[in-house]
C-alpha cells in the first residue's frame, strides 16, 4: 500500500515540478535533465516522507500527552528550535492577549510563506502580536487546548509507521498541513521575530 501510494503520489507531484520547469524555463530542459530531476526526486522523496512522518507522530504523541495532563494552553518545542530573546514580558503579554479569544495556535517563529497569502502576517489591535495566514515550520509553537483536541482527531490514532507514512503522503508534513488551520485567521507570533 505504502509503496503505491509513494509512487503514483510522488510522481504526480514531480511531472507536476517538471511541468512548470518545462514551461517557465523552456532553454533549461531537456530529457536529461528531466531524468535528473524525477531519479534525485525518487530517491530523496521517501527519506523525506518517512522523516515528515516522524515529525508529525512525534507532535501527535507530543499534544495528546498534553490534553491529557489538563492544561488550557501548552507548547511544544522541537529539537532544533532556535529560541529569541523574547522577554518574559512580550510572553506573558502574547498570552495574556489570547486568554479571551478564539485561537488556535501562537507561533514563537514562522517561516511566513506568500504562496498563500500576499499578506502572510498582519497586524492585529495591540503592536506586540501579529496574526499569522499563511506559514511553515513548527520549531516552537503554543496551543490552545480547545483547537488542539479537534486537530488530533485529523491524525492517525495510534504510532504506527505505515499508518503515519501513508498520512504524510495524503497530507504532506505537518507544518504544510497546519496551513489549512492557518487560513482561519487563529494563529498569532509576538512582534519580536
């Protein structure tokens, strides 16, 4: 099943990757380079997925261990997280500030991405947080526990690998697939980024 879906998947998305070289650099292709191009994709593509699908069982297993201990807001941190020189009081403001709204998740750090949205990040009432539409990476990130109980509902319910691959598959990794919540205008990074 995993070896299906990797292949009519991937492939799909690299005649997708190839078609828009052909189209927007045409003096650049050529068959040999479209061989490069689908040999290199195949062979990095399933380590990525399995690596993406890792990180997202890990963030699976990481909230729900959260909702279960009770808390109303948690973060997880990633191994590589790189950490700001957020003071004590931007933090306490950020949350203090999401205490009575309807939010989902407050990045500490995005990649805003433009592909989405010409306006990644936008201003909100306050200067020291802004709203976040369209982002990736998940190195740091706080969740509303309300948001996070119906986001795992999404995932895999157990740790098993071909479970998990094949949702990576579907779904692309995590932080890619959070953009879908993203759009909603929920999620929120501090000013100093």
């Amino acid at each position: 099943l995993i070896a299906n879906l990797f292949d009519t998947t991937v492939l799909k998305r690299i005649e997708s990757e190839i078609n828009v070289i052909r189209e927007e650099q045409p003096e650049l292709f050529d068959k040999e380079l479209e061989h490069r191009i689908t040999e290199e994709a195949l062979c990095g593509s399933l380590q990525q997925i399995v690596n993406n699908a890792g990180c997202s069982a890990a963030h699976y297993k990481a909230i729900t261990t959260a909702i279960k201990d009770g808390a109303d807001t948690f973060t997880i941190f990633e191994d590589d997280a790189f950490f700001y020189d957020y003071s004590k009081d931007l933090i306490a403001k950020s949350l203090d500030y999401l205490k009575d709204k309807d939010w989902h998740i407050l990045y500490w750090g995005c990649e805003p991405h433009m592909h989405c949205d010409q306006r990644p990040i936008r201003e909100t009432e306050v200067d020291f947080i802004f709203r976040v539409l369209s982002a990736h990476t998940t190195h740091a990130m706080t969740y509303n526990k309300d948001f996070a109980v119906e986001l795992v509902k999404e995932f895999p319910q157990n740790m098993d690998v071909t479970d998990w691959t094949k949702w990576t598959i579907e779904h692309r990794p995590i932080d890619v697939y959070l953009q879908s919540h993203l759009t909603k205008g929920k999620c929120y990074v501090p000013d100093k980024i």
